[in-house]
C-alpha cells in the first residue's frame, strides 16, 4: 500500500492508493485505487497552527471501479499526505473497503 496525495492539473487533491504505470522505465500513468477528493473547511489559525474540518468525496462516484487511470501529464505532484489525513483515509476509506 502506497497512500499518497496528488495534485491533478484540474487542482484536486485525490488521496489513494497509488501505483506508478511504466513501460522500460518512463512512467506513463498512475493507477488510482480507492481515489476521494481531500476537502478542508473553516480553517483556524491558532498559535502558528492551522486547523481545519477535513472530509473525504469518492472522485468518480459514479465509476464502478475501485482502481481508476490517469495520464501522468495530468499529475502537477505526488506527495505524502500529513499523519492526521493518512490516519482518517486508512480508517474511513481504506478498512471498510470490500476490496
């Protein structure tokens, strides 16, 4: 399991399970399984520290796949998501997943 945040083009961040597409060595794509939308709301800031509600949007709803491909021209960057975003992925999305 590889959990990371990308930013697409479009400006979504999309959490998933993410798989690099290669052929030789060049990588074409990502496989995205289990993919939701990060949204934040009613950001605090509070002694230097930023708060905010976060909640996760299955992108794709109305795909029936759980792995969905992208076009690596469309991924801006590929990132580690913060301990408190991993934790609720793993737990909201990850565990109840029949996949």
């Amino acid at each position: 399991m590889t959990v990371k945040v990308a930013l697409l083009k479009s400006g979504e961040e999309v959490i998933a399970d993410i798989k690099e597409m290669q052929v030789e060595s060049r990588v074409l794509g990502y496989n995205l399984r289990l993919p939701y939308i990060v949204n934040f709301s009613n950001p605090v800031v509070a002694d230097g520290k930023t708060t905010a509600d976060i909640q996760f949007t299955p992108w794709m709803p109305v795909s029936k796949d759980k792995t969905i491909p992208i076009p690596a021209d469309w991924v801006v960057t590929i990132v580690e998501p913060v301990d408190k975003v991993m934790d609720m992925y793993v737990t909201n999305v990850l565990e109840k997943s029949d996949d």
